[in-house]
C-alpha cells in the first residue's frame, strides 16, 4: 500500500466491525489506525448484547424455578442492584482487553470524533489531522430519539441497563428488540411495565403467531400493552412523569424508556463533504463493502441493508476486509446464513427462510409441538414449537423456533442450512445426547 499517508487503513469506530479484522490485519504488515470516541468495543460489549444478557441470567433462572418450584426448597427473586453490578463485573474489563488485542496486534487507537476533511484525510477533534490511503466507516447505530415534547424525560437502552433501582412504574415506548427483552426483565424483576406500541405488531420481524404467544404470556405475567398509541408526549409532573397518547389519553410512569429504534450513528462525520452517498437506512456499498467513494469502505450496522443487524455479521464483515485489504481475497463478500433471536422468556430464533415466505413459495414446512417432547418437559416448558422449511430436493432452508432454547437449537441447525446438507448426510452425524441440539438435528 502508498506510503504517503500516516495509515494503510483506517476505521472510524471500534466495534465487532472494525476490531476482530483490524487486529490480525495489522498482524500482515498493515498500517491500522482505529479511530473511537468511546469506550473501544463499541455498543455490543459495554452496552449492548454483552450488558443484556447478563441481566437476563436470572430472569432466565426465575422463570425456570418457578416451572420446578415443587423441586425446589425456596423460590429464587431476583436483586436488582446486584445483577447491576454483577452486570457491571462482567463488562467494565472488556475495553482494556480489546484496547490490547488492538494494540498487540500492531494496530495504533486514536481517540476522539472524526470528521472527513477529504476522501483520504480526517480531522479528530478538530485539532489532529490524519490521513489514509482506505478508510473504513464502522460507526454502528444510536438510539432513535422522539421527536415530541419532552422527549428529554426519557432514557435510552444504556440508562435503563446502569439502572442502580429499579423503577416502579416502567413505561417502554416500542416493542422491537430492545423494548420486548427489558419489558421481560423488568417485569421478571418486579416492576409494573407498560409496552406502547406504534403500530399493531410487536417484533415485525419475526414470526407473528410466535410473537403472539410471547405477548401473550407477558400480558399474563401483568405486563400491558397498548397498541397504536400514538405518543404525543412526556411531561414531568411533581414525582412522576406522565405520558400523553392517542385521543387525549395520559397514564403516569416513574421512568420512560424509548425503545423507538437505532438509527445509524453518523452525525459530523463529514460525509456530504466527501460525497459518500447514505440516508437513513445507513451506508451504502456494493459487494466489496465499498461505498460510491473508491477508498472508502463500510462495515457493520451502519450500512444500508436489508441484513439482521447483529454482531455476528459486523464480525463476518470486519474478517471480510481483513482478507481483502491484506490480499488474500479478491473476491466480493459471500454473506452465510444470518441467524437472529429475541431473547424474551420464551425466546424466538430464527434463521434462513421465513416461514411466510416458505408459504407464499409453496415449500414444506413442517411444525413440531415441542412442549410435547421430553426433553422440553424436563424443564417444563409451557410454550415450545418449531416449523422447518424444506426445500422441494428435500433440504432444510430455514427454520424458527420459540422456546427458552431456541437459540441453541437453531444455531445447532445452521450448517445443515448453510452447507445444504442432504438427509443422509444428517443422519452421519451423531451429537452430543441429550442436548437441545441433539434435539434439533433429530427433526432436521
């Protein structure tokens, strides 16, 4: 690569997109530069996925003794305050331990907020010029916020995962993702929780009759949902908020969580200045991640695609320009099965075709009640049923799951999808019994 600028490569962020390649490429010789004006590791370590689910250990282990609690002695509740910092032990070492992995592998970290100043040049903070003959845009996703009135008394997902106390009175705007999981944990947890939905469907994403029974049985656990409310806004009232909604409605919260969505995190980057062509959906790139600019690559949830945004992709694209700025590839990126999950209590996975989509193609799909299998019986599991998608050879192409396995069953099921395995060739292959995984290779 030219050597007249400070860096062969440089990224603009420090998550899953940049880090697991930017490492090993500075391993072959590559001049890396990583640019972060956080916490190195982005949102999935310290406030996302890694944060989440270890609050959701014990919402998982409550439930469960609460199935067997005839087993049982004593009932398990859960200690917020501790799980916080439990939560806490778990992720306030990974920064320093990725800061090295960076670091040891040759890579230089700048930190501070880039702006591009030209195709090949950023400035940092408005004071530290720096060049480079690629850069690599891996800023990830924000918090949407509410354009409405008060829209400052609410909090995003980071506030309510460093929450010391946990409120009363919870009202969660939204029911993707982020509102659907912590509703399940606050409400596991104890408190009143409130899903105020935009539309008529919680989880768009995912199979419908499987969010419904999921809705379904939190609305018997006291969690309420109010569909189409149309929020107009929040407003404090003495010692507590109040929420204004559809036709001259209002319900009072001790805490309001807007769970409206991640937009792409791309405020003063400069990209109009370069004329890297985006919009709100993100990034654009062809099949190399690179955008409309020759030098200018993206990777990670910042782009704009049709793509589950999770870290597993971001991670398979960082691997992607690894090989491809070091040479080892010249080819365009070749996307795996994406698998995703929601992880509510039970959970929902999923992964290649979609069960509408296998319907409207006419393709078999078969569907398995597996509250009714032993092994799902063992820990009683009320709520349990897969449907599988076979393609007309016979190949399993797609499947999706509800139970409080799920994610493990589905990613048991992967390489059959991804690799196209025949049934003879499933049926070489002997797990680990008993497992859910066994389990699921079982009706593959």
């Amino acid at each position: 690569m030219a050597t007249q600028y400070d860096y062969d490569v440089l990224y603009i962020g420090a998550g899953h997109a940049t880090f697991d390649g930017a490492a090993p490429l500075a391993k072959t010789g590559v001049r890396v530069g990583v640019i972060e004006s956080g916490l190195i590791g982005g949102t999935c370590p310290n406030r996302g996925c890694n944060a989440k689910i270890t609050l959701d250990e014990p919402v998982k282990l409550t439930r469960e003794a609460a199935r067997l609690n005839d087993l049982l002695s004593s009932a398990p509740t859960i200690n917020w305050t501790a799980n916080v910092a439990h939560k806490q032990e778990i992720i306030d070492p990974l920064p320093a331990g990725l800061t090295a992995r960076l670091e040891d592998g040759g890579a230089k970290i700048i930190h501070g907020h880039a702006t591009f100043k030209d195709n090949h040049t950023v400035i940092v903070d408005d004071d530290q010029t720096i060049t480079a003959e690629k850069i690599v845009i891996a800023t990830g996703l924000k918090p949407h916020r509410l354009d409405i009135p008060g829209t400052e008394l609410a909090h995003d997902s980071s506030d309510f995962m460093n929450l010391k106390q946990l409120p009363q009175n919870l009202v969660i705007i939204g029911a993707g993702y982020i509102g659907m999981e912590f509703a399940t944990i606050a409400n596991a947890a104890g408190a009143n929780v409130t899903v105020m939905l935009h539309g008529d469907q919680a989880l768009r994403n995912f199979y419908q009759p499987y969010v419904e029974q999921v809705v379904a049985d939190l609305t018997e656990r006291g969690v309420k949902f109010i569909k189409n409310a149309n929020v107009q806004a929040f407003e404090q009232q003495t010692d507590q908020l109040q929420v204004s909604y559809g036709d001259h409605q209002q319900l009072t919260a001790d805490w309001i969580l807007d769970a409206t969505g991640r937009i792409p995190n791309l405020d003063g980057l400069g990209l109009d200045q370069v004329g890297v062509k985006y919009d709100r959906h993100g990034v654009y790139v062809n099949d190399y991640l690179q955008t409309n600019i020759d030098n200018i690559y993206a990777a990670g949830d910042v782009l704009a695609n049709d793509l589950p945004k999770v870290t597993p992709a971001a991670y398979f694209e960082s691997k992607y320009l690894m090989r491809l700025f070091s040479g080892q590839t010249t080819d365009p990126i070749d996307y795996p099965v994406i698998p995703s999950v929601v992880f509510t209590s039970p959970r929902i996975a999923q992964a290649g075709m979609k069960i509408p989509d296998a319907e409207k193609a006419g393709l078999d799909v078969a569907e398995n009640d597996l509250a009714n299998y032993w092994y799902y019986q063992v820990s009683r599991e009320p709520i349990a049923a897969s449907k599988q998608v076979h393609d007309k050879d016979g190949h399993l192409v797609g499947v999706t799951e509800i139970s409080d396995q799920a994610e493990n069953a589905v990613n048991a099921l992967l390489p059959a999808i991804e690799y196209q395995l025949d049934r003879d060739q499933v049926d070489r292959l002997i797990g680990i019994f008993p497992t859910i995984g066994y389990a699921a290779w079982h009706r593959a």
